[in-house]
C-alpha cells in the first residue's frame, strides 16, 4: 500500500492513531470527491490513479494494518514535522523535491505538473474539496504554512465545509495540475488516493455529521443511491497536514455513544427491544458462500434482564388454566410471529412450522384478516418480549429464596487496607434494599488461616452445634443478630496478623452450607490462597514468556481445583463474584473462574485502599447486592430451521449443547452467541430466534422471559453489510479476542482481530469499487462506520494491550473476565469512554446550570486537542471517573472541588455546592 | 506355545482397551444429543482415563518384553501421545469446557479406536499365524 503513496506509509498508520491522536490526517468523506471528481475532472482522476490505487490501500492495510493499530499516534508524528503543504508531499518518500516535495513522484506524472513547486502556495488551493472543484480555487494562499492553508480550503469549498477542508488540503498538493492549481485538487480526487488509504485504517470515521458533506456531495443523482450504500473515508497525508489543518473532527467518532440500528426495528414492529437481543447483521445470509464473504462473525448479544425504562417493563402473563402455549415439536413459546389458522383452531410454529392444536381455553375467532379477534388482550402475540408465569413442570423444586453468602477474608491485609470496614458497612446499608424480602436468607463466615463460622439465629437458647442452618438465616427474622454482626465485624479482627489464607477450605466450607438452596457468593479476598486444598503458586508475571508459545498458559488457572469447584458450584446454583484487593500477585486468572462458569463477574481494586477505592468499591457493592437478580436460570436461543447456533461466549457454563447454566443472573450480565448455517440454501425468506430464560424471580416466582426477534434472509452481501450492528459485532468479537488470548499469544489475538476487520472492509469494497470507480479511497458502509475505531481501541484495551510492561496479569484477566460479561453499550463505553468538560459547568449559577446541564454532557472525541490546559474534565468509561485537571485551570475551581489543600490530589474532598451535580453525574453510572 | 499364548493375552488387552475407548465415545455421544448431563458424562471418562493408559503402557511393556518389538513400536506413538497429555495435564475431560472440546475429544478417540482396530488386526495375524506355526511343529 504504502508504495503508491510512497509517502502514505506513513498515513496509514495515522488514521488509526487518530482516534487519538489529535493529528491525524483529515480524513475525508470520499464521497465529496468520488462526485466531483467525476464531473469535472475525469482528467483527473487519472491522476489520481496514480496514486494508488485503491484498492492497495486495504490490502496494505492488511499487512500493515499491525502497525497502525497499534500505534496510531507514531505515524503521525512523522508528519507533523513535515512543513505545511509543501510537506505533504515530502512524507513521500519518493520525492526528491527538495521543496516541494510536492509531487510526489507518482502523482506527479499524472498530474503533471507538479504543482507544488510553488508547492507551498498553491497548495493551499487545493485542498478544498474536490467537490469543488468549482473551483475553489485555489486559493493561492501562499501556502503558508499548512494550517493556514486548509481553513481556507475549507472555506473555498463551498459545499463541504469542514470535512472538505481538511482534505482539501492535501489534495492539493497532489495533484498539482499545472494548470489548475485549484482545481487540482478537486479533481484530483485524487485525494482520495491517500485518503483511502488512511482512511482504510482510520479509525472510522466519524460520525455522520462529518460525512454530511460528503453526501452532499454527490451530485449527480446517481451518487446518491451510492451514498446510502456506504460512506468512504479519505485521509489526506498531506505532511504538513497532520497539524493543526487537521481536522480530527472529521473524523467519525462515536459521541452519542453506541447507536442501534433501527431499521430492523420498523421493519419487524413486534421484535423485542435490540437492548435484549441484537443481531451482528439484521440480514442473515441464504447461503453459506455468502456467509464465508461476510468476514465478521455472524451472531447474537443477548442481554435478558435488561434494565428497561419506565414504561416499557417486560408484561408478565399468567396462563393458569391453558398452561404455557408451546410448539409440541420444537417447543417455541407462542410469540408474535405464530399464525392461526382453520378458523383459529390452529396455529402455525414460526420456527419449526408445525401445525399445533390450540387449546380450547385458548381459542378466540379470527377476524376477516386471519388476525384473532383478541389480539389486543393477549400480550404475548403482540410483544416481542414477555414473561410468563411458570406452572410447578418447570420446576425441580420450590422456587429458591434470594440467597447472598459472604466469605470474607480477615487478614492482616485485609485489616490494613480498610477493606473490612468497607464492606461491612455496605452491607448493613444495603440489608433493607436486598432483593425478595421477606424471604432473602444470608450468612458470614470469616477466613485466615482459620475458618470462622457465624451463628445468625435470633434465638440463642438452645444452641449445641453450629448446624448449617444456623449459618444461614433468614435476614428479617435475624435482623439485628445480622447488623450487630456487621458493626463489630472490623473490630473484631483489628488486631489480626494472620498472614495466611485458607481460600480453598473456606469455600469449600461455604459451599456445604449453600448447597441446600444455591444462591449468590461473594468472595471477598486479599492474598493469594495459601492453605489447604486449592492453594496457588506465586506463579507470577514471567516477562521472558511473554512472546512465547507458554504465555497463555498464565491466564488460564494453574489447579484444577477451581475449574472442578466451578463445574459443582453452578451445579448447586450458587453463583460466585468474586471481590480481589491484593496489592500483590492474587492469581485472579485462577480465582476469577470461579466467577466465569458460575454466571458471576470479577471485581479488581489493585492495592485497594480504602480512603481512595472505598466509594468504587461501595458503589459497586451495593449495585451488586441491590439490583434485580434471577436466580436459578437457565437460558436457551432456538432459532429457524437451517441455522444453528454453535458456540457460546461469556461468563456461563453449558449445561447441554445449546442450555446456558445461570446460577445468578442480572441486567448487567449479556451473553454471546455464533451462528453457523447448516444448509447450503436457506430457503425461507425469515429466520426467527427465541431467547428463552427460565428463573425464579426474587419474589419466589418461577417465571420463563422470552424474546422473540425476526431478521430477513437476504441474497446480497451489500445489505448484509447495511444492516450490520457495530455495537454487536464489537461485542462479540471482544469475547472472541479475550478466548483467544487463553490458548494463543496477545499478539495472535490482535492480529485476527485485526485481519477479520481488513477483510471485511475489502470485501466490501470489493462489492463497490470497481463500479463507482471510487478510486483509492476507503468505503465503508454506514453502519460499520466506527467498526476500525472500536477494533483499535479494542486492541488497546487492559486484556488486549501490549505486552508484559502494558498492564499487570491480574488486571488483564480481570478485565478480562469483567468483558466477557459485559452489555453492549457498557462494553463499548469502556472501549470509548466520554470525556466532558465541565469548568464551564460548574462556574455557572445553578439555575441556569440545570438548563443546559443537557448541553454540557456533550461528549468530547477523545484526542488530546480536545484537552485544554485551563478546562476541567471527567472521563467516564462506566467503571470510573479520572477527573482531569488541567495545568492552567483557574485555581478558584480547584479550590473548590478539592478544598483549600487541594495538593493533595486523591483526596476527594467536595465542595458541597458542587457536590450536588458531581453527586448527580455519578448516579449516572 | 508360549507365543501363542503371548498373543493370546495381547489380543485381550486390546480388546479392553478398544472397549473403553467405545465407552468413552458412547459417553460423549450421549452429551452430544442430551442423554446425559455433562457431569456425568466427564465424571464416568474420567473413571477410566487412567486405567486406559495404563493398560496401553502395559501392553507396549509387555510386547517389548516378550521380544515381539516391532509390535512394541507399533504401540509407542500411542503411549507417547498419551504420555504427553497426561504430563500437559489434558488428559482429563474438562466439565466445564467439554461442550466446546467436544468435537476434539471426539475425534482423538475416534483416531485411537482406529489404531487400536489395526493392532487388533495384526495381533490376530500373528496369533493366528503362531498356531499354525505350532500345528505344522
């Protein structure tokens, strides 16, 4: 790739630092030029032939594609120092210009002259857009220094305001027609040559507002259809360019945070909610040669329990006397899509197509349109997503209370470190709110080298042995027994210099006391287990394995006894979460599969202290204990004839081929899942899927969650592609990475990544270069718009990043635990976290401050341009907030929110009257 | 007459291994179409794991120690290949991972029962191929 834009090289890599970089190359909506270009310049475009061709561009990527990822920001600054215009050309490397370096080689040729000489000049001209090519001209500015140069383009163009302008700029210089200076660049088109390369790579771009333009661009109608395939993405690697005429907000980037795709929606009204269920490309394709050409996964991200909004709860329905109505061959749940008919004597399963009988207390008439006549009182053949009520056939026995066991560690560096105090004073705070009161049961027991055992019973008369049922009680008839248990508990082991910890045994022990009823364990542990069975090595961080064929083998656990502890745990419906604190090496790797197969997730607060971690650690304790949780599920998918779903990904443990295993699930939880076609044609014109989850509810209920969702079988990979949902195929391919980071090298797993991304985009662009003649430029379609940006952020998250030195093994795993489980807007708002800029904010009064509070909450793209000196800001990726202060804020804001002695940075301290909208800004979490 | 009975006994020992092989398949196939849950199943592999490399260690002893050492070196990538699952420790079904192995643990053991299938050939040549040996004597 690099060789027709000799100088390109360089940008390639660029376009993806963008995304952080500040600099990066404009990028540009290709469609501008692809327009223009064509009107008037069909001369030109040859030149921009030259540059490359296009489609190298990708291919390059693909090879280079490594680097880009992940160094976005190296390219760049070898441009930057690059003079203005002039420069761009002199990336290239074939220039031999001295000055100009404008023309480049290849381009020149076509080009002619090389326009540059004046290069600095004339550039300036150019950029405009093609779009343009109007003419613009050129603004001779004198090409001062590059900066200067592109607004103004920028400003020529008449059209393409902003985006145009960053590109424009580069174009100029190629192209440097002879003649035209100014429309050179237009024509040119070429633009796009480097553009597309860049732009390959690019972090995606941006979002739509900057491609307005480019549509707009298009004028020849015939365009325009072209513009809704897809958008295309152009950097220019003008050298000078990089700078300041940058404008990296050209760039697509994700700021109103993840977007679903709604057509989907209109298309199927009676789909369930894509906060349940989201589908990597609503288009599922006919055949399996069309699946092998649809490079990204093809799947679903389940999420059953989200959290809905006020008004849109999942209906509960209660089918007493007719008993669930369920398909007899496939066992489908009857959903919108089931059709009656004979009079309404029948109904047609929608997944399997059998006939089945209606129920006598089921029936009703059809109306002249085969629709039941009381279609309006029967929830379930109008939603998508529904609840029912299960009879005793779908239960082993009686519905589970909501169980929470603690198994708290007590040693000495759990005592220093405030941990105990912590947590014991969240779960007091937290007892009125846990879930399913009356009849929530809890129980303790402590561990050091020893394993010490509660008895929670009110009544203390007749005590003799501590039986299990002592341990665990009924919260509200143990009430104050539990809450004096809970003052005393940090005093209790204040003195305690136990170093050791009996991990195992204590589980072990917990386990005992649970199997009767199953329930939610929280494990809240300090050290690395050191006693009795289950005890860990110091395995450690080994630097010289890292690159090695043995380097996965750190992640994954060392003793079978925690895979075999899982496996019996999830077997008793006891789910683990699993609370580590160490400053040390803990081995999470190890402990936290207790977590993966029990449906349960990994907390980690390296060095927990509790003066700076204890709100984290709080907040997510509580969110934890409080929110809404089923118990006991089990969850299955079935889907249309000739489909299948093969493999599952996140935290669970499969109970059969396709039955999910739950001990405790919650809306933060979501689950992944692959399709694969079992027939070679699929002949339908409609595939259905049907997530079906059976849980108790905290309420004692036993109860079957079913979403129902439809997608169109299509024959075309265009529109497989047009109906792609970024949020899920991030998703998925996150939880593919993290798997494969357990039996490969990180470096394999950002690789595939990567190259699962290029050849997508290739195939892509395969389907649409040739015909629109779109030259070097990327294109990609609208809907993956920030698919580049999320794969390159994904490679630079904590499991992915770097080698050994990036980030510490522990944390690795367990962020990588936390990501398997993880929903799809968490999930990418941790890959994307917002950055706001709250200074302003803060100074105003407050009554006004609450009107525009929405205002403010804009979302910065996260590039250090956007980091100004003097600005305050908060950084939010879901899990925590850095407050950023800049150098040359205003001490007066500084004072306020850290109090007089604001040197002391980690103190929190708050000034009350700012308090309230930091307060507020963190329950937004 | 003490090779026939060498042969004799190593047809035996084959035979039992080719039938533990067979349970082990049978376990996994059950899982596969939901008979049984995959505790079960993992649990009764795992039971004669073991005993199934121990016997084919046996067995490549006994062939090398009664000199039939071509039939020794027909068994070693066997009781090498075991050797090296058990010391990477993957000799054991995984409970938790066995639905995504599945199809991996399934075709090992469909590979072993077709090695085991052609010694069990050869053992009866060479059986059958003693005896008359020993009528023609």
């Amino acid at each position: 790739m690099g060789t027709e834009n000799p100088g390109r090289p360089s940008f390639p890599m660029r376009p993806s630092s963008t995304p952080f970089a500040s600099a990066p190359p404009t990028v540009r909506p290709f469609s501008s030029s692809g327009p223009l270009a064509g009107s008037e310049s069909s001369n030109f475009r040859p030149t921009s032939p030259g540059a490359p061709p296009t489609m190298t561009p990708f291919s390059a990527a693909g090879p280079s594609p490594p680097a880009r990822f992940s160094d976005p920001s190296v390219p760049s600054p070898p441009i930057k120092p690059v003079p203005p215009f002039g420069m761009p050309y002199h990336q290239f490397p074939t220039h031999p210009f001295p000055s100009a370096a404008q023309i480049p080689p290849n381009r020149a040729p076509p080009v002619g002259q090389p326009p540059f000489q004046p290069p600095a000049t004339q550039v300036s001209v150019p950029p405009p857009s093609f779009r343009q090519q109007t003419q613009v001209p050129l603004v001779p500015m004198g090409s001062p220094p590059q900066n200067a140069n592109f607004p103004l383009p920028s400003m020529n163009v008449p059209q393409p305001p902003s985006d145009s302008s960053l590109s424009g700029p580069r174009p100029n210089f190629q192209p440097p027609f002879p003649g035209y200076p100014n429309k050179q660049p237009a024509v040119s088109q070429a633009p796009p040559p480097f553009p597309a390369q860049q732009g390959s790579f690019m972090p995606p771009p941006a979002p739509p507002s900057p491609f307005p333009s480019q549509q707009g661009s298009y004028g020849p109608p015939p365009r325009q259809s072209l513009t809704e395939d897809f958008s295309s993405l152009s950097v220019a690697s003008v050298p000078g360019s990089i700078d300041p005429a940058f404008d990296h907000r050209t760039l697509p980037r994700p700021l109103d945070g993840d977007e679903v795709p709604s057509s989907f929606l209109e298309m199927y009204p009676m789909n369930c909610d894509p906060r349940y269920l989201r589908l990597t490309t609503s288009a599922i394709p006919n055949s399996q040669s069309l699946l092998s050409r649809w490079h990204l996964p093809l799947g679903a991200v389940v999420c059953p329990l989200a959290e809905a909004p006020e008004g849109e709860e999942v209906p509960v329905i209660n089918f007493t006397s007719t008993g669930i109505i369920r398909c007899r061959r496939c066992r489908t749940y009857v959903n919108p899509y089931v059709t009656f008919t004979d009079a309404g004597r029948k109904w047609r399963c929608n997944i399997c197509s059998l006939l089945n009988d209606v129920p006598g207390e089921y029936f009703a008439n059809l109306d002249a349109t085969g629709r039941r006549i009381d279609l309006d009182q029967r929830p379930e053949l109008i939603k998508g997503s529904v609840e029912f009520v299960a009879p005793t056939e779908y239960m082993v026995r009686p519905p589970m209370p909501p169980l929470y066991f603690f198994l708290i560690d007590v040693s000495i560096s759990a005592v220093r470190s405030g941990m105990i105090e912590v947590v014991a004073q969240t779960i007091r705070s937290c007892l009125d709110e846990l879930p399913g009161f009356p009849r929530t049961q809890i129980g303790f027991i402590t561990y050091d080298s020893t394993i010490h055992f509660y008895n929670m019973k009110a009544n203390l008369d007749d005590i003799f042995v501590p039986l299990p049922d002592d341990l665990l009680v009924n919260l509200s008839e143990s009430r104050n027994v539990v809450e004096t248990f809970l003052d005393s508990l940090p005093s209790m082991f204040q003195d305690n210099v136990n170093v050791e910890s009996a991990f195992g045994p204590a589980l072990k022990a917990a386990f005992m006391v649970m199997s009767q009823l199953g329930g939610k364990l929280l494990i809240f542990q300090n050290s690395l287990p050191s006693l009795g069975v289950g005890r860990l090595k110091l395995r450690g961080d080994d630097l010289r394995v890292y690159g090695t064929d043995k380097e996965h083998i750190l992640r994954l656990p060392e003793d079978p006894f925690y895979k075999q502890m899982a496996a019996d745990l999830t077997k008793y419906q006891i789910g683990i979460n699993i609370y580590a604190f160490s400053d040390k090496y803990t081995d999470i790797a190890s402990l936290g599969t207790l977590a993966k197969y029990t449906g349960g997730q990994v907390y980690y607060y390296p060095s927990f202290q509790s003066g700076i971690h204890g709100e984290k650690l709080r907040h997510e304790l509580a969110r934890d204990l409080t929110r809404e949780t089923a118990w006991e599920a089990v969850m299955r998918i079935r889907c249309g004839k000739g489909i299948r779903f093969t493999t599952y990904h996140g935290n669970f443990m499969l109970r059969s081929t396709d039955l999910l295993a739950l001990p405790a699930v919650d809306c933060d939880k979501a689950y992944a899942m692959q399709l694969s076609l079992e027939e070679t044609l699929l002949t339908t014109q409609t595939v259905y899927f049907q997530v079906a989850l059976l849980y108790t509810a905290s309420c004692g209920e036993r109860r079957i969650r079913v979403h129902t969702a439809a997608a169109p079988v299509v024959t075309d990979l265009g529109e497989m592609y047009r109906q792609a949902d970024t949020g899920a195929i991030v998703s998925l391919f996150c939880r593919l990475a993290i798997e494969r980071t357990l039996t490969s090298k990180l470096e394999d797993a950002r690789n595939s990544l990567q190259l699962r991304i290029v050849k997508a985009l290739r195939e892509y662009r395969n389907l649409y270069a040739v015909q629109h003649r779109l030259g070097t430029r990327m294109i990609y379609p609208e809907s993956l718009k920030f698919l580049c940006l999320y794969g390159l952020a994904l490679s630079k998250s904590v499991p992915l990043k770097g080698g050994y030195a990036d980030a510490q093994l522990d944390e690795r795993c367990a962020a990588g635990f936390t990501m398997m489980a993880l929903p799809v807007k968490k999930l990418l708002k941790l890959l994307y976290p917002s950055l706001i800029r709250i200074d302003e904010y803060l100074l105003k009064p407050s009554a006004e401050a609450d009107d525009d509070f929405k205002n403010i909450m804009k979302r910065l793209p996260l590039v250090a341009e956007c980091l100004d000196s003097r600005g305050l800001y908060i950084y939010d990726d879901g899990f925590r907030f850095v407050i950023w202060f800049g150098r040359m804020l205003s001490p007066d804001i500084a004072k306020n929110l850290l109090g007089s002695d604001f040197a002391a940075e980690l103190s929190r301290v708050i000034l009350t009257e700012q308090d309230n909208e930091m307060s507020r800004r963190l329950m937004k979490i | 007459m003490v090779d026939l009975f060498i042969w004799l006994s190593s047809f035996f020992i084959l035979v039992a291994l080719l039938v533990i092989l067979v349970f082990q398949l049978i376990c996994l196939a059950d899982l596969e179409f939901d008979y049984i849950n995959p505790y079960d199943s993992s649990s009764r592999i795992n039971k004669v794991v073991l005993p199934e490399f121990i016997l084919q260690g046996f067995l490549c002893l006994f062939y090398l120690l009664t000199g039939h050492w071509v039939m020794s070196l027909l068994c070693a990538p066997y009781l090498y290949y075991n050797v090296t699952l058990y010391t990477r420790k993957q000799h054991l079904v995984d409970v938790t991972e066995i639905f995504n192995l599945l199809h991996w643990e399934k075709k090992q053991r469909i590979c072993k029962l077709v090695y085991v299938v052609v010694l069990i050939f050869f053992a009866i040549f060479w059986m059958i191929y003693t005896a008359l040996e020993d009528v023609d004597d």
